[in-house]
C-alpha cells in the first residue's frame, strides 16, 4: 500500500506545492511509525530489560510484543527515563512533566545486578601474531573483560555493565547504538602485559599512517595507568568487538583498586559509554566543546558512584618538546563541589562555556578548569529536566557530528542567550 501511495503520486505530471508538501509529511508519518515498530531494549526501574516492539499506549500502560511473539502489557511508570523519553516521541503519548523537586536517581547503584550474567568463557583471548600475550575472559551482555596475573575481571564486568544500564536508562536509544558488538577491557595484572599491549596500538597506529598519534602513545603509556586504544579488525571479527576498547594497568594498587566501585575505571567506562551515546568513536571527537563534555562526564561519574577521583590525565606535546604533561583537578575529589562553590563566590572563577569549549587536550587544562568541566557535567544532569535536555544535546551531538555551539546549546537547555544559561548553571554551583 505505501508503495503504490508513493507511484500514484509520482504518476502526476506537475508536482504542485501541496503535492510536495503531502509527500513529505508522508514520509515523517512513515517514519513515525517505523521508528515505532522496531524492536528495542526496554529497562525498567529494578534493571531488567527485555527486547520487544512497541504496539501502542493506552493511557497508563505500554503494549509490547516480545521476542516469542507473545504481547505484554506494562505500567508505563515501571519504565526507565529514556524509555519514557522515547513513548513520547515515537509512541503517540502523552507528554510527563517533571517535578522540579523530584530526587535524582543513581540507577548505576540501584539496579539489580545478576552476577549469574557473568560468564567466565573457557578459551583465552590472543592478540595477533609476533605479540606474546594471552588473557582469561569474563564475558558479560555488552563487554569482554580480558584479565592477566590474579585480576578479577568480573568486578570490573560489573562496573561496565551498571554504566552501561545508567546511560540507556537516561537516554533513549542508546542500547540500539550500542548494537550487538561488545567492548573489550583489558586489566593488565603485569607491569610487562601492560606494556605489550601498548607496543601492539603504537604498531596498529604508526601501520594505518597515524605517525604522529603513534609517537604520543609511545611518550604516554608507558607512564599511565589506563588509556582507550584501537583493535585491529580481524581481532574485532574473531571476538565480535568493537574497534574502540580500554586498557588498564591492573597492578597499580593505587589507581586500580579492589572491588566493583573503582574511581579510575568508573571515570574512564563511563566516558566510553558515553561517547557511544554521542555517536561513537567519531561522532564530533575533535570538535570544540568534546574533550570538555567527555572528560567532564568521566569525572562527574567517578565522583557520584565512588565518593573520590584519583583521575589525571596525561599529554605528550610532541610539536614543542619530548616533555611528558600530566593535569587533573584539586586533590581532594570529595570537596570539589564545595571548592568551586567557594571560587565562583568570591569571583575568583567565571564559569564560561565558551572557554570550556576551547579546550581540546590535557595541556590546556589547570586544576580550576579541570573542576569545572566536572561542575558543568553535573549541572546538565541535576535534575529529570535537565537530563532530558541533556539527552537531546547528546542526540543533537549524533546526528550532526559535532557538540552544538554555546547559543544553540542555550536554546536546547530552554534559554533564550548563552548568557541565560551560564547564570544559570552559576546559580547551581
């Protein structure tokens, strides 16, 4: 039927305005309803999710159709935020208006985890040929954790997966850019494991003709206790893995440390997770205001779910120097809120999102800057209302590859001039 609506109309010889303007309200119509139709993760507010299609919505309750065909009738206040988010845009319903004073949720901390998901898997992971290292594999829904000498991986499954479960429960549509790829975490319990596998990203670097990210790697790992890497594609065809994965120097006691609430990955999966949600490894890497949103992210994160940051971060500024540069925020990660209040009190830090959006790599950063990266992350995800905004921005992000400007960023949050939306964000610090 909907083909032959579309022949019917171009059968017509003349293409009069009205004739254009049904066409395309047609296709918005059609792609209502596909977006609709599809099958999706859904999460409701204990952390259990299914994948079903949505049927319709019928005031207080949500029809799906499960996977084995059968139809389910939900509460539709079970469901998760982002699923909400979603029912409003493609389902037909009703919009939800948030209470201002409604408290915000950690679901990162309050989902029901099931250990029986995590999966110690019997064959050993490999890197290719000429690189001599082998790793156990705790296989969890959306990561490989990949551990040497006497890790537990299945602690920092955990932590991946609650990550996991937080974005997609903020943000529509994130399981389905998640897909059904998963992402590799390697917890390197040897100081020679770890810098094995940094020799084999400087090679995969310097072989694709990225030379000077090679050199930088080559200065940088060595130092660090942590860092994203790149995979080649036959090791992400053989283990269904995404390109993009996280390494981590699992000896560091004091970086790495015991347990599943871990500062220094929370701060670094957390911003995987969200780049994903902003489109991937691509999706405005390298445009202003990324690295600012990204990072500040990872440090919110760190601090919300483990009460501390031990968090820095480390650049190699190769144009200028050999010098190996490290940067990150004041010492204690408790009192940063505190901290930043007092600056911007008494003047002696003005919060600029423009200034936030020039800073691109670690060398720009200072201890005020670094706190108020963090301090802006927490304000766009203060309350259900500015959470949903910052959804939009972070699907805004997606679609057009880079992070909005200041003014637009202001219109996305509700404000009417950059200005509107700093004095905002200063009243809340």
């Amino acid at each position: 039927i909907i083909f032959i609506i579309i022949i019917r109309v171009f059968e017509m010889k003349v293409f009069t305005k009205n004739k254009i303007i049904f066409l395309c309200l047609f296709w918005f119509s059609l792609s209502g309803i596909m977006s609709a139709a599809e099958m999706r993760t859904w999460t409701n507010l204990k952390g259990q999710k299914i994948k079903a299609q949505l049927l319709d919505v019928d005031g207080d309750y949500v029809r799906l159709r499960l996977e084995n065909g059968r139809d389910s009738r939900i509460l539709r206040k079970t469901l998760s935020v982002g699923d909400q988010k979603y029912l409003e845009e493609y389902g037909g319903a009703e919009k939800v208006g948030f209470d201002p004073k409604a408290k915000i949720t950690v679901p990162e901390k309050e989902m029901k985890f099931d250990s029986k998901t995590l999966k110690k898997r019997d064959d050993k992971f490999e890197l290719p040929d000429g690189y001599s290292l082998q790793f156990d594999i705790i296989e969890s829904e959306h990561f490989l954790v990949m551990s040497s000498g006497n890790v537990r991986g299945k602690d920092t499954a955990e932590l991946a997966e609650r990550l996991w479960y937080g974005m997609n429960f903020q943000h529509p549509g994130f399981a389905e850019k998640w897909g059904d790829e998963k992402k590799a975490i390697f917890l390197c319990g040897e100081t020679t494991d770890y810098e094995i596998l940094g020799k084999y990203y400087v090679d995969l670097l310097a072989n694709s003709g990225r030379a000077q990210d090679a050199s930088n790697t080559a200065k940088t790992w060595p130092l660090s206790s942590g860092a994203g890497m790149s995979l080649d594609s036959d090791t992400c065809d053989k283990y269904n893995l995404m390109r993009g994965a996280r390494a981590f120097r699992a000896d560091d006691k004091r970086r790495f440390k015991r347990g599943v609430w871990n500062p220094f990955p929370a701060h670094c999966i957390a911003q995987d997770v969200l780049n994903v949600q902003m489109g991937g490894a691509g999706g405005g890497a390298g445009s202003d205001g990324y690295f600012a949103i990204s990072t500040g992210h990872g440090y919110y994160k760190e601090i919300q779910l483990t009460d501390e940051t031990v968090t820095s971060l480390l650049d190699a500024n190769t144009y200028e120097s050999d010098e190996v540069v490290k940067s990150g925020g004041f010492d204690d990660g408790k009192k940063w809120a505190r901290t930043l209040r007092d600056l911007v009190k008494k003047e002696k830090v003005t919060p600029s999102i423009a200034e936030l959006y020039r800073i691109n790599r670690p060398t720009q950063l200072t201890p005020e800057l670094t706190v108020l990266m963090y301090g802006f992350a927490r304000y766009m995800q203060s309350t259900p209302e500015r959470i949903s905004k910052f959804s939009k921005v972070m699907e805004r992000v997606d679609t057009g590859r880079s992070i909005p400007v200041p003014a637009e960023l202001a219109k996305l949050f509700g404000f009417e001039t950059q200005k509107e939306l700093e004095d905002d964000w200063i009243s809340y610090l």
